[in-house]
C-alpha cells in the first residue's frame, strides 16, 4: 500500500465522502472523478426533474439554503456553469439515470 491508496482525511473518523458512479470511469477531458457525498448525489438526482430549489428542499427535509449550498458544490465538483450542464455531466458520469436525459430542451 502506497500513500495514495490512504485519504488522510478519514483518519480518526467516517469519511461520508464517496467516489460517486464507481470505478473505471473517468470525467469530461480525462479529469479525474468528482467526489460527491451522499447528500450532493440525492440533489444531483433531483436536477433533472426540474424540481425548484424550494421543492427539492422540501423533498429531502432540508433548507432551501442548504440545497443552495449542495447545487454550488456539485456544480464546482463536476466544473459545470448551469443545471443543464451538470444534469448533462451527471449523465456521462452514470450519476444521474439516462431516463432523465429527456428532462432537457434540445
């Protein structure tokens, strides 16, 4: 086992940080996997419905502030600039359900 093969910063604790989509996959331009939390990849999945962020608040018993704060991250995690964008990520990543591709204009 090398130092790469440790995160450092589960040491002493949970990580509730997890590599979404599996193994073997890679992001847009070969960069590496995002790290979504559990939390992040349930907002995630919720994009496509065009949900508003106070409906997805409502639907995972949280704040609208907090989606807020989720969106922002997911958004800088996949280098998206738009729901679009990171519903369209999140679909060449195998984060979000292919059946939710049909959700965006063409």
């Amino acid at each position: 086992m090398n130092s790469s093969d440790v995160d450092s910063s589960s040491a002493g604790g949970t990580d509730s940080t997890i590599v979404a989509g599996g193994p073997g996959l890679s992001t847009r331009a070969g960069w590496p996997r995002p790290h979504l939390t559990e939390r992040e990849l349930q907002v995630l999945q919720c994009l496509p419905t065009r949900l508003s962020v106070d409906e997805v608040a409502a639907a995972l018993s949280i704040s609208p502030n907090t989606v807020k704060t989720h969106l922002r991250s997911i958004y800088h995690k996949l280098g998206a600039r738009s729901r679009n964008e990171a519903i369209l990520i999140g679909c060449e990543q195998r984060l979000v359900s292919e059946r939710s591709r049909w959700v965006l204009p063409h």
